[in-house]
C-alpha cells in the first residue's frame, strides 16, 4: 500500500507499464514508452489470444475504437480533445494515456474562469527575479511547457472552462510546437522534443460557455466519449471503481449483486425519465453519468461502514440515492418522488427482493430532506 | 474410391485430431466439431452434382461464380430461390438493379386474417453470385434455370410462430446508427429471402470473431477474413473454405430449434426437387451446378445428394392467390431488412466493379440489362467454351488455406489519397471548415489505425473511422455527419428502378394513359404537371387518373396543387407535383390487385362498403366516391343501396353529423344532373326519416349521443321533410318523436325547443319567456351557457331562427354574472371553430342585420326584443282571456242551443253577476276582519 491517497496511473501501475515495455517489440513512434497496439492492451486489458504471459485487466470501459482513435491521434500531429458528458471517463482515459505514453500523468492544467495564460506557458519567480534579473532559471515553466521540454504528454482538464483568450494560447503552441520567451534576450525560445501532445477535456454540458475558435478546433481531433448505456458494461465499471473505492479506504465490505442491480436499474429508469422529459424542470439536474453511480455507491457503503451495521443494505442505498441526486429543491425531490411511488412501488409488489427495502430507505430520505 | 475418399482430406484431419486432443484433454465434443466439419466438406465436394456455396452480396462469390460458369459451361442451374418466382427473372434486363423479385397475396386462403397482404420479396443486386447465375443462364442457348427453394407459399406455411418478421433487427446499431432514410423502407413490411444468408447464429461466437478481428461489424469481418483471402483463390479453394464456414457455422451453433427445422425442410424440399428434375429431364449431374448458401451447402439431412433418400413429402400450397412482380429496392432497404452494417451493401458493389477491372474477369449480363453500359465488344459466350471435364478428384485447399498467413492487401495509395481528398470536399460541401491539413491527416490516421489494427490496408471502415476522427468537431453543421458523407463517398445507396416493360399492365396503363402529359414519370422525385383542361380537353382524362391515383397511392405519390374535384364540378385547371417514380412500388402492388386502376378503385371501395366496419357515413363516403371518380352512375346505384341496408341496421347515432353532410350533397347533386332522382336515394330519405323518428327519443336521453348528433338528426327530419312527405312519408311521426322526447341535458332540451318552436307547438314568446326564466333564477343562471350551446347547434335544423339565438347570445353577453361567463366564452370559442364551421357566418350574417353598423348609432339603439314588449302588452291578458268566449256565446246563444237540442239537453243559461271574489269571502267570514280592524285601530 502506498501512502498517496490516490497513485496516478503510472505510479499504480508502475509494475505492469515496465513488465509490458520489457516485452514490447512493436514500433514505437517518437520517444513513447510503448508502442499503440501495447497501450491499447494496457488500457483495454488482455485476453487469452493476446499470448501474453500474464493477464493485465481492464481499466477502461467503453468501445475500443473509441480508444484507437485516441491512441492514432496522438501519434499523428494533432491534439487530441476528449469530450462527453461529465462522469463519463474522459479524464480517467486521458490519465491512462499519458501514464502509458510518457510515464507521466501529473503534467495537468486544470481550465477554470481564472486560468490566465501565464499558467500555460510561464511565469516568473518574482523574487529570483529581483535577485539576479529574468533567465531561465527565474522562469517557472507551466506544465505545458515542461512536456514540451520532456517530449511527454501534457494535459488540459476542462478547456473550455477557460476563457477564449486562454484557450487561443494553445493555438500556436499545437502548431509550432514552441514557446517564445520575449523577456529573455538569448535561449528565448522552448522548442518541444518528440513526443509532445496535449489531451484536453471538455464537458459537453458546457458547450456555448466559451465556445472553441474554429482555429483551435482544427488543430484538435475530437473524440465523443459517450454515456455508457450498456446495462453489461455499466455493471463492470462500478464494480471495479467500487473495489478499487474500497480498497483504498480499506474498508472489508461486500456489495451484494442484488444491490448493484438495483443501482443500475434505479439509474436506467431515471434516465429513461429525463430523456423523455420535456423540459430542464422535468429532468433531474445530474447527468446520471456512471460516475455519479460509482459516487451513490461510494457514499452508501461508507455510510454502512462507519454508522451501520458494516453490511450495506437497499435502505442505506437508497437514501445516498436521494441525497446525491436531489439538488435542486423542490423540483429534483418532485422527480424523486414521482419515480418512488410511480416505478418502485409498483416493481416491490411485483418483484420484492430488496426493492420494499429501497422504497422505504428513498421515502424517509426524501421526508427528511422536504 | 472410398480409399481416395479417406486419403483427400486425412492430412487435415490427423492435424485436427491432435489439436483437438490437444485444447480439450482426449477426444470430445471439440472433436467431434472438428472432425464433423471436415466430413462436412468432404462429402460436399464428392457429391457427383456440384454444388456451389455463396455468401449473399459478396464480391468474392460473384467473381468465383462468373469464373466457374466460364469454365464449367453448365447446362443446368439450379439456384436456391422461391421456384415460383421464376418466370419473372427475365424481366430483370429492364430494370435498374437494385431491384426485388415480390410474391404478394391480398386473398388469402389457409392463413390467418390478419397476415394480409403476404409479401416476401428477394432482392437481387448485380455484385452477387446469384445475378451471374441468373444472367448466364437465361443468355446462353440450352442452358435451363431452375429455382429449386420453397415457394413464397411454403415461406408463410412453416412460418410456425406467426411472427413473419423473423429477420433480426439490424444489430449494428448503437450510438453510431444513422438515421433511417426513406430508401430503406422501399420494401415495406415484406419478408425478406435471400440467396446465402451466412452470419454466426449465436451473439457470442460473433463477438468473439469482431473482438478478436478488431473490426466493428459482422460486414467488416466477412471483408476482412474472407472476402480478401478469398479474392483470387481457385474455384476449389474458394469452395472448400466457404463449404468449411458454413459447416463451422452450422455445427457451433444451429440456431434456435424452429429455425433449424425450416433450414433443413428447405434442403430436404430442395435435393427432393432437384432429384425429380433430374429424372425427368434425365440430365447428367456432372452437367449441372446446384447454386446454394453456404449454410445449406453444409446439410446432413438424409435427402442430401442425388442419392439421398426420397422421404420428404411436399406438401401443398393453400389456396391463396399469388401475384408476382418486380419493385424497386435500394442497398439501403437490403442492409435495413438483413440486418447489415449501413454501407456495407454499396461497399460490396463499388469492391465488385474494382475485382471485375483488376481480375479481368468478364462478367455475365442480362442481354439488354438497363442501367449499365453496353459492352465495349460482344460477350463471349457466342463462343462457347468447351466445357473442361473435371476428372482429376478434388484435392486438400483447406490445409493450405488455413496454413497461410493472413493475406495483408497491399496499400493502395492513389485509392487511399482520392478518398482523402474526396472527404474533404464533401465535408467542405456540408458545411464542415476542413481543409488540405485535413485530408493529410486523414490519410495518416487511416493508415495509423489500419496499423493498429494489424492490417497494410485501410479498410473502407478504417477510412470512415479516421475521417470522423479528424474532421467531426462538437456540432454537424448540416444535415449529414461525416460518417454518413463517407459511406454515400464509397458508393453511396443505389436505388433500382423497375424498366416499363416490366411492370404490370396496371402500372403500364396508367404511364400510357398519362402519356400526354409529356412527363417522365419512370424518374424518381416530384415533378410538377400543368393541365389546362379549358385549352386541351384531352387532358381531362389524365386528371381523372391522376384523381385515381391520389386517392389510391400513398401521400405524396400525386398531390393537387392546385384545382380540387366535387361533385357538380369541370375541373379547368390544375396543377399536380407527381412523384410516381419515388413510390414505384406502391403502384407495381396496385398492379396485384386489378388490370387497371378504375377495376383497383371499384375493389376498394367496394371493400370498403361491404366490410363488417361499415357504417352509413363511409357507405355514402364510398357513393360520393364512386360519383366523383368513377363517374359510375351503376355503381354508385349499388353502393348506394348498400347504404340503405346499413341505416336500417343500425342502431347507434353516432355517424349523424356525417351522414347528413353526405347525403344532403349527393341530394343537391342528383338533382340539378339528373332529371330523376336514383331509386336508392328516394328510398334512403324515406327510411332515414322513419328511422331518424324512431330514434329521436332515445337519442335524447341517450348520455353518449350528443348535442351535435341528435341536432343533425333532427337537421335531417327537417330539412329531408318536404321529399319525405311527398314520398308517403307521415308528419305525424315526427311530432309524435318530438313530444316522446324527454331530454335532461340542457342543450339537448334547449334544442328539443327550438325543434317544438319549428313545428309550431312553442311560439317564439314561449321561448322568450322561458330563456328570461331561466335567467332570472340564480339556480339555473349556471347552466345556461349550455342552453345556448343547443341553441347554437339549433342553427342546423332551424336555420330560421337564427335572430333568436342572436338575442339568447346578446342576452347573456347581458345578463350573465362574470364567473359564468368568462369561463364560457372560451368553450363558446371552441364550439364554433370546430363544429360550427357552416353555423358561424349564419349566426354572424344574422348579427349583422340586428345590430346596428356603426358605432353612432349604437346609442340610440334599442334591440328588437326589447322593443317588442308594448306589443304584447296590447294583447289581451290570459286572465281578461277567459271571459272572451262566453261573452259571445251569450250574445249569440243560437249555435248552443241547437247543438244542446241536438244532443238531448235542455240548455238553460245562467247569468254569473261579476262580483269581487275576496268580497264575498269577507262577507261569509266575518270573524277575521273584525279582528283584524281591532287589531289596527288599537294602534
């Protein structure tokens, strides 16, 4: 056990990133530590016909196009732009990507309102400055910058969360790959090495905020990362995020089958409610992404753990339903309430099992939260 | 023989044997797979009559097919297609390909109701192996056809299940799937049969395949594992592999039982024809080639072979009458109804024209086939080739085959650079901001992924997957997306086209007969008509088809522009969009119903009549129809009888409204262009009014039947009366009707009211009084508005008393508290725009004439009810009333008397002094009084 909170990727999977660039013997382009096919592997796990020796699991959900086209867009002389709904890994498979490529995932730029472009390219050490004047050594390079020096890959969370001047920084950065240092009379410009990208994320849901010049969107190749409605799949993802969940808070505490179903029943009846709504009031103001069920479960089971009886139960699960999903008084506890009494009390006479118990936990949640 | 027989493929099977020990732990079940398949092929390519697998829409098929006719030179192929659909195939050189073979019944007889209309279509492209067999063998001399499969009749008779949409839906869905097109639904809800249906009948053998053969879809596999490899094999390479597939298939997983069982009936019926042809015809087997799918190329019923055994009975077909015919179909159609990748069927045609270039095979064609270019030189088929004996036995491709590395197409990159480019501007044309940088990294994504994915080559897929990669942003600017631009890039959808002379006479007919309208209606899209029938009267003829045609053919087919057809009308303009090319197939399936469109429309309506939904008004729809299209005086008679036998049976009031509309019209028309009026007609009004009688009381009471309806009856009596009694009709009837009715609605008894003051029982003071009445108490002001809805729907049976509803509305405009009215007047609103369409202008009209036009005059104005008071004060009293008679028979008792002396009595008259009643009270009562002036004057 490390003792980080959360390991990046290439720290967690340190040992299995070296044992698959030890056997790797597929081309690789520029300076990347394993070649496209071995990070495929890395991120979509093996199978038997792989004819590995050892079984590297799954780590990403989703189509495996989805992922190809990642991997050859970074190969190729564009940035590449993941974008979907929140909750639906776009972060989580960038982080993958970069770990994989470059062994470093940690060079992020996090877009927020009050990004300014000095934390894109660089800033200066005020002091040092005052000190001994502006060299390289007074310069403090962004985390664009230094992948740019190290040939990695160098990530923007959220870009359009920043403003469009921000954003426009990236431009010439994606085109001539280097950045000029106007301040400094020689060695002013940082020419990236081999290997450089950038794998930006953006949030569909904020589409028009600050909208992409077409000239950035150009030198971006997209990727939609689509919500995961595959009922199969979803079931993998939260299962695997939940063990890891619990691995890292060290909790001994098993969720039962029957209990996810009704997870993943619960979202999928939502859903189906929202995509039939007719307007913003009608429709709960999440966007039921996996990751907002991986969250319910979280909540459920170290509420279970820490003020229950240790077992998670249909009632605990469904009043961390109703906490997480209502926000929005009084029209998401309406909806909640709709679909309490209009889904799942006529599915717990009909089918029993844990849904009586879910009913129950969902009511006296939402009577103590009206 | 039999040593031969083992030695062939005994290498393979050594091999097998050890690998299956090998995986599985000794001799199982994989084994037995295994070895089973090997049998499989074995007997396939030892069977004395050759049989040749195919896989539907596969290039590599046709091209091995057109090879092999070349060479082979059979004389008899047998082709697994429905056997009765045959005489049709020749008719394929007039048509564009795409297009689909239909069988298709409306008379059923043997099957259930509401399967009706049966239709099984068999599309047919031109890059498949069943079009080479077809073209070869109708082209060259001596060589027979026969299609051995069960007929489009045995298709729904072993349909168990009834669900005739066994077909799986189109399972390359997901997120990715585009939008339907209007081109995928040209076969309508056919069922689909198609020549070499091969695809793994159990989910998780096809995902393991895609998984492993990193492709998206079961077309990107069958291109990429078989297609390719196969591209230029040997024909028996090419038949061991594909016998090989379809045994694999077959023995990993047959499918569900049902569908099993109909597969091997089909062999069965197949060997079992094929065999009896034989016999007849006392043809060689090594002379003919039998064309199947892979799937049933691989059987092991017993009555496989020319020497299976003769045990399967073919039964009978129902008596259900089948009509046969062409209709044109698109790639799109095909790929919706098998359940194909969306492209993957023009992928397959634009692949096929390349292998046909680079292979310089010489394809077979339909002599005279529309749609393509004419051969530069004239095929060699005048020159027959000897046909080569094969007499060396079949060898072990397979263990090669399936030795060899995949075979990786080398890159082609001319091919790969025109599609990058090509993309490019068709994105740019769709509104896309791509540009040169973005066909360079097209080209490079696609080559990156195909390396990715262990191929040299991009595939048509890989491409599409590269393009959107670079060129989708977050929004489609237009109407298509990029995946969609590449697909219509590589071939697009191609629709077929049925050629004139291979359509039904109906359908031939009807393009004759609009002829003179100098259109070219074969084309598909609108195309607008202008008929100036006051200058070419020949053009009233196509206005009458083309009103046919309206009526019968789907919306869209032929839409009036301009100029509309009534009864009693000449049509001297008008103008039509006609999109008879566009909807091809609905008037090639008119073609199935008649010899012409007037035979197809007296059907229909005729159905229509005499179906067990009939009600009164559809029957008089169906005379109206008949007057206006057919022109058809006899017709119209008889549909017209048939509506009198339904209002006698019918019980219900429900179609009032309707029927009155109709009727009323027929009556006028008949009557200013006939100079009798129809027997049937006579009759209909006479029995309408008897029954219209009969039923008014009930309708009254009647919560279902509602205002609007029992106004239209009563619209009926009155405004039928005059023909009605002139015909022997009894008023009497009606006024007996009337006062049996006791309505408790109000707006049913506001209008028995007007109906009473109509007949002269209820004056219009009566009726005043009581709307005052009901006014003037605070427990029934609320339910006035619906006193006034009856009398608005008054309006229709006694147009006359049209001023009267003016001043009940006026009145409670008036006189109606707020909350009554308000919440009314929408309800008021909403009433008249949609039941009181003809009432409105009457009711407006008759404003008009009462209230005064301009607004000067409005203060001066007194409404004429109010004005009419003083002149009823004049008239005497009810109470002065009384006394009127007996004052003049007191002055002339002469009449009384005699009378009184007539009857035996003997009259004496007496003299009433008028005197003050509560007088003569006081004066016999005393007591009251007396007390009462004590009572005062002690005040």
């Amino acid at each position: 056990m490390s003792d980080l909170l959360r390991a990046p990727a290439e720290i967690k999977y340190a040992e299995e990133l070296d044992w698959l660039e030890s056997v790797d013997d597929n081309p690789k382009p520029f300076s990347w530590r394993l070649s496209p096919k071995m990070i495929r592997l890395f991120i979509l796990g093996s199978e038997r016909s792989d004819g590995l020796d050892r079984e590297i699991p799954q780590k990403w959900f989703g189509d495996r196009s989805f992922v190809e086209r990642a991997i050859v867009t970074l190969a190729s002389d564009r940035g590449l732009l993941l974008i979907g709904d929140p909750g639906t890994g776009k972060s989580w498979l960038a982080e993958l990507l970069s770990a994989a490529i470059s062994r470093n995932s940690t060079l992020v730029v996090q877009g927020t309102a009050g990004t300014t472009e000095d934390h894109i390219k660089y800033s200066w050490n005020v002091s040092m400055v005052i000190a001994k004047g502006q060299s390289r050594e007074s310069m403090i390079p962004s985390p664009i910058m230094t992948a740019m020096e190290n040939g990695a890959i160098g990530r923007f969370e959220e870009l359009t969360r920043s403003t469009s001047d921000v954003q426009d920084a990236l431009i010439s950065i994606l085109s001539e790959k280097y950045i000029s240092v106007p301040e400094l009379d020689s060695d002013n410009i940082v020419f990236a090495k081999p290997g450089f990208s950038i794998i930006a994320t953006a949030n569909s849901r904020d589409r028009g905020v600050n909208d992409l010049s077409s000239a950035l969107k150009r030198r971006f190749n997209f990727v939609r990362i689509p919500v995961v409605t595959n009922k199969k799949s979803e079931a993998e993802i939260v299962r695997f995020r939940t063990e890891e969940l619990l691995r890292r808070h060290q909790i001994e505490l098993d969720v039962p089958p029957n209990l996810l179903d009704v997870l993943l029943q619960s979202f999928a009846d939502l859903r189906a409610s929202a995509a039939a709504a007719g307007s913003d009031d009608e429709k709960l103001e999440s966007a039921l992404s996996t990751a907002e069920q991986i969250g319910v479960l979280e909540d459920a089971v170290l509420h279970s753990n820490f003020f229950g009886e240790r077992a998670l139960t249909a009632h605990t699960l469904a009043s961390s339903l109703v906490g997480s999903l209502a926000r929005r008084e009084p029209e998401d506890l309406a909806i909640l309430n709709k679909y309490l009494h209009g889904v799942v009390e006529p599915r717990s006479k009909e089918e029993g099992g844990s849904w009586p118990e879910f009913l129950a936990g969902g009511r006296d949640a939402i009577a103590t939260l009206s | 023989m039999s040593g031969a027989h083992e030695s062939t493929f005994a290498g393979l099977r050594g091999q097998l044997q050890e690998a299956a020990a090998a995986f599985a732990d000794g001799p199982d079940a994989l084994e037995g797979i295994l070895l089973g398949i090997v049998d499989d092929v074995d007997r396939a390519v030892r069977e004395p009559l050759e049989i040749f697998p195919v896989c539907h829409h596969s290039p590599a098929s046709a091209l091995a097919m057109a090879r092999r006719l070349r060479e082979k030179q059979p004389k008899v192929v047998y082709l697994e297609l429905c056997e009765d659909m045959a005489p049709l195939l020749t008719e394929l050189r007039n048509c564009r390909l795409p297009v689909a073979v239909q069988a298709f019944a409306t008379e059923i007889d043997g099957f259930p109701a509401e399967w009706s209309p049966l239709s099984v279509v068999a599309p047919i492209t031109e890059a498949s192996a069943e079009y080479q067999a077809i073209a070869y063998a109708l082209d060259t001399p001596g060589v027979e056809l026969v299609l051995v499969d069960r007929s489009s009749d045995h298709v729904f008779q072993w349909d168990a299940r009834g669900t005739h949409s066994a077909e799986p839906p189109a399972q390359n869905g997901g997120a990715d799937a585009p939008p339907a097109e209007e081109e995928a639904a040209l076969h309508g809800d056919a069922v689909g049969v198609e020549i070499g249906d091969l695809r793994p009948r159990f989910a998780e053998l096809e995902e393991h395949l895609l998984r492993h053969g990193k492709v998206r879809h079961w077309s990107e596999w069958w291109h990429q594992y078989v297609e390719v490899p196969l591209g230029d094999s040997d024909h028996d390479t090419y038949r061991q592999v594909m016998l090989l597939i379809g045994s694999l298939f077959r023995r990993l997983a047959p499918g569900e039982p049902n569908r099993v069982r109909v597969d091997e009936d089909r062999e069965r019926y197949m060997w079992t024809r094929m065999r009896a042809h034989l016999a007849a015809t006392g043809a060689d087997p090594a002379d003919c080639l039998y064309v199947c799918g892979a799937f049933h190329a691989a059987s092991r019923v017993a009555e496989f072979g020319v020497h299976g055994t003769d045990t399967f009975e073919i039964g009978p077909r129902t008596a259900t009458t089948w009509q046969h015919g062409l209709i044109p179909s698109s790639h799109a159609a095909i790929e919706a109804q098998f359940g194909l990748a969306a492209g993957s069927v023009s992928i397959a045609a634009t692949v096929w024209a390349k292998n046909v270039k680079r292979t310089r095979v010489q394809p077979y064609r339909l002599d005279g086939q529309t749609g393509t270019k004419k051969p530069a030189r004239p095929r060699k088929t005048a020159v027959a080739l000897a046909p080569v004996p094969q007499t060396s036995p079949p060898t072990d491709k397979l263990t090669g085959f399936l030795r060899q590395p995949p075979v990786l197409d080398g890159l082609d990159e001319a091919e790969l650079l025109g599609w990058s480019v090509e993309i490019v501007r068709a994105a740019r044309r769709n509104g896309y901001l791509a540009s040169t940088a973005d066909a360079i990294a097209v080209f490079e994504t696609s080559i990156l992924l195909a390396g990715m994915r262990d191929r040299a080559k991009p595939t048509p897929y890989d491409f599409q997957d590269a393009a959107v990669t670079c060129i989708e942003k977050d929004t489609v600017p237009g109407r298509r997306d990029v995946r969609r631009l590449v697909d219509i890039m590589m071939g697009g959808d191609r629709t077929g086209q049925v050629g004139y002379d291979a359509l039904p006479p109906l359908a031939r007919d009807v393009h004759d007969r609009l002829a003179p309208l100098e259109l070219k209606l074969q084309q598909r899209g609108v195309q607008r008509a202008l008929l100036d029938i006051a200058a070419q009267p020949e053009l009233e003829r196509c206005s009458d088809v083309l009103w046919m045609l309206r009526y019968l053919m789907p919306h869209g087919a032929a839409r009036p522009i301009m100029g509309e057809r009534k009864l009693g009308e000449r049509p001297i303009q008008e103008s039509w969009d006609l999109a008879l090319g566009t909807h091809q197939r609905a008037l090639i399936e008119l073609g199935y119903e008649g010899v012409s469109i007037e035979q197809v429309l007296e059907q229909r309506l005729r159905r229509t009549a005499y179906g067990s939904q009939a009600t009164t008004a559809t029957v008089l729809e169906t005379v109206e129809d008949a007057a206006l299209y057919l022109r058809s005086r006899r017709l119209a008679d008889e549909l017209g009888t048939r509506a009198l036998e339904v209002l006698a049976a019918e019980r219900s009031v429900d179609g009032a409204p309707e029927v009155l509309r109709r009727v009323r019209r027929l009556l006028s028309h008949y009557r200013t262009s006939e100079p009798v009026l129809p027997q049937w007609i006579e009759s209909f009004v006479k029995t309408g009014y008897a029954h219209y009688c009969t039923l008014l009381p009930t309708a009254c009471t009647d919560e279902d039947a509602t205002v609007r309806q029992v106004a239209a009856m009563l619209g009926f009596l009155f405004s039928m009366e005059g023909l009605a009694l002139s015909l022997g009709c009894d008023r009497t009837q009606l006024e007996l009707a009337v006062s049996q009715s006791h309505p408790e609605d109000p707006s049913k008894t506001a209008l028995l009211w007007a109906a009473r003051t109509q007949l002269g029982h209820l004056s219009r003071a009566d009726l005043r009084a009581k709307c005052d009445a009901l006014l003037g108490n605070p427990l029934v002001v609320p339910a006035y508005p619906r006193y006034l809805s009856g009398f608005l729907h008054a309006l229709e049976p006694v147009p006359g008393l049209a001023d009267f509803v003016v001043e009940a509305v006026s009145n409670a405009f008036g006189r109606l508290p707020d909350p009554v009215l308000l919440p009314w007047l929408p309800t008021l609103i909403g009433t008249l725009r949609s039941d009181g369409a003809e009432l409105a202008p009457l009711l407006i009209r008759e404003a008009g004439r009462i209230f005064p036009g301009r607004l000067a005059a409005l203060d001066a104005w007194t409404p004429p009810w109010r004005s009419q008071p003083e002149a009823h004060t004049a008239e005497p009293t009810p109470g002065a009333d009384t006394g009127h008679g007996v004052t003049l028979l007191a002055a002339h008792p002469a009449t009384c008397d005699a009378l009184a002396g007539l009857l035996g009595c003997d009259g004496t008259w007496q003299t009433a002094p008028p005197a003050p009643h509560g007088a003569t009270l006081t004066r016999a009562h005393p007591d009251t009084a007396i007390a009462l002036e004590a009572l005062l004057a002690g005040r």
